[in-house]
C-alpha cells in the first residue's frame, strides 16, 4: 500500500520542480542606451524584454509596460503588464508611415502584413510588397477592419494615440492580437525621433544593429550641425502659412524650430514656448517676419502661384519676392504620400543638412537637396 501512495508523491514533486523552473524570476537587467528619445524605456533580461513607453500622447503621464518574451517560460508577475509579446514577431502590423523606414533599415519589412490606408506609404521598396499584395489594407487608423485584422494574425499592432488613448486598441486586444504603443511623434529633438528605431530592434531582437544604424545617424547629424555652426551668418527664417484668417506656425521648442536652430538659421519665433503650433494674426507676422530671407515650410503650397491665388498677401513678404521659399511638400510617392512625413523623422541628418544646404548652400557644396525644394 506504500508503494501506492509513494507515486504519486513523487509524481507531485516531480511536477512542482518542473513548474518552478518554467516560472522565471525578474532579476538584474541591462537597460539599452537611450540618449535622446524620452518616450521609451528597455530593459535587457536573459530571455526577455520590459519596454516601458511613457508620454504616448501630449499631457498624459500614463506609462504603458509590455514583457517581450524570447522563450515560453513564465515570467513572474506577468499579470501586471499591459502585453505580452513573443519576440522575435514573425510579423506585424504598423499604423503610421513613420514606422516603416525603421522596418526598412532594419532589413525585415517583409514581416509587415497589413497597414490602414496604404497611399499613404510612399518608400518604392515597401510599395513593391504592396503590389504583390503581400501587405494588406486595414481601412483607417482610428476604425481598423477587425476582420482582415483576425484573418492576417499579426504577433504585435504598434499603434499611435493622438489624445486620449486610440479606441480601436481595446477592440483588437479582445482579439488577442497584443498591441504597443509607440509615441514617436511626441518626441521634439530631431534625434530622439530617429532613436526609435531602437523601439522595432527591440520587437525583431535586432538591438545592435539597431544601435549601429542610429549611431551612424547620430554622427551625421552631429557632422552637420558643427559645421553649420561654423558659419559666420544666420540668416532670418520665417514658417507656417495661413489656414483661414489665422496663420499656424511651430512654436519655439518644436522639431521644426529646433532644425533651423542647429543649421544655425535664425528662427523669428524662437522664443514662443511650446512643442506644437503657434496659432497668430496675419498682422503680427507681417510685421515681424517681413524682412525674413527664407520661408521654409510654407504649409500645403507647391508653389508660388497657388500661394497668391489663395492669399495675394503673401507676396509682400521678401522671401516671396526674391524666391527664397522652400517646401516638403512636392516630394511624394507613386500614390501621393509625401516622403517627408515618412522619413523625415527616421533620417534627421538628411533634413538638416537639406536646411543648411538652403541657409548656407556653400558649406555643403555636394549636396542635393532631398526632402526640400524651392517653390516655381
């Protein structure tokens, strides 16, 4: 009779051992190098991932936590995050255009399988895939197709959020389809924009070619910005344009102010506080940026006609009459996508040596302006 109850005591502990060792205790990490961007976090384990993302969307302080998991083992306290991903992803789906460069970069867009709205996306190589129809349509951002959604599987959705949270994030989570924040639009430094890169090593357990590729980045942003200090002017820049009676420009602490700052351009609005737009009268930009020698930027304008059709005061200003106005706007894809949008935030080397090449065409005399043109 000893024997019979000895088994399965055996069996028990047995059991018990194998669970404990499954189950895998938080322990020291090593957290990946983050320099400039502010919105994400990485901590390095043995086999697996925390990414924290803070900021998602402008004045919230919520943080979302995610386990990315290398192996199937049981982390402890899994409960308490806001997703669990297997890591490496197969495949994914991403929702804004500024998410592709990073996949391209990193050599695995073909793990992309769907994405809502696909003019949007411009890069020829991604538009190839979409011809084959290897990447799927997804409607819009904010109303994803749940059905195409379930039917395509992806391991991981990384979303956006303008305010308050994307409603869609609940209903594909009831799916069981993970989905990640991921708030590279938040970010002001034009170097912690292009540092998210880091964010899609980390899902596709590519990290040092991750950090190789933005180091490089780093470095010619850097280049650019030494030499364009080495000049002797600063010229007065002027941005924005009207939509209606009220003319929308950045604010002072902006990305885009921040170019100019570091081509060593002198922006008339760099004192406004704030990381958004400036919202002002026709008057009061007449008045203070009249004289201004560039315009760059001038909203949805590609070109010089449109600009006085629609407003003819826009000819009073001297960058308008000397032809000294320049805009991302005419670059596009093959569906009319503008590349700016799309890459411009993974490559902020080529924007600002595209600004210093424009304020200060004789420091960069091989280069071709890319993102920028000047306005017929």
């Amino acid at each position: 009779m000893r024997k019979l109850y000895f088994i399965p005591i055996i069996l028990l502990i047995h059991f018990s051992c194998k669970n404990e060792v499954k189950k895998t205790k938080v322990s020291e990490s090593l957290a990946t190098k983050i320099t400039y961007a502010q919105g994400f976090e990485i901590e390095n384990f043995m086999d697996h991932k925390v990414l924290k993302i803070s900021n998602p969307w402008p004045g919230t302080d919520k943080t979302y936590t995610y386990l990315l998991k290398k192996s199937d083992r049981t982390i402890e306290r899994e409960e308490n995050f806001d997703g669990i991903i297997q890591i490496p992803v197969r495949n994914l789906v991403v929702t804004s255009t500024t998410h592709i460069p990073s996949l391209e970069m990193l050599g695995v867009e073909e793990l992309l399988v769907g994405f809502p709205n696909l003019n949007y996306i411009s890069s020829e190589k991604t538009r190839r895939l979409i011809e084959k129809d290897e990447i799927k349509e997804l409607g819009k951002n904010e109303d994803i197709n749940t059905e195409v959604l379930i039917d395509l599987s992806p391991d991981v959705v990384v979303t956006f959020a303008v305010e308050g949270g994307n409603k869609t994030v609940s209903t594909i989570q009831k799916t069981g389809i993970p989905v990640i924040y991921n708030s590279d639009w938040t970010e002001t430094h034009p170097l912690g924009k292009a540092e998210w890169i880091k964010f899609f090593g980390a899902l596709v357990d590519k990290e040092k070619e991750a950090d190789s590729i933005f180091s490089e980045i780093e470095n010619n942003y850097n280049f650019a910005k030494d030499l364009a200090a080495q000049s002797a002017t600063k010229p007065t820049v002027l941005s924005g344009a009207m939509y209606k009676d009220i003319w929308y420009l950045p604010q002072g602490d902006s990305w885009a102010a921040r170019f100019i700052a570091d081509a060593n351009g002198d922006y008339l609005w760099k004192e406004s506080k704030g990381t958004g737009s400036h919202s002002l009268n026709l008057e009061s930009v007449l008045e203070k940026g009249k004289e201004a020698q560039y315009w760059i930027g001038p909203a949805q304008f590609t070109s010089l006609e449109h600009m006085y059709e629609t407003h003819s005061v826009y000819s009073k200003f001297d960058a308008f009459q000397q032809k000294k106005i320049y805009s991302f706007n005419t670059v596009k894809g093959a569906t009319g996508g503008v590349l700016y949008y799309e890459l411009a935030p993974n490559r902020p080397d080529i924007v600002l040596k595209d600004i210093i090449k424009i304020l200060h065409p004789r420091l960069l005399p091989e280069h071709k302006l890319y993102f920028f043109s000047l306005l017929e």
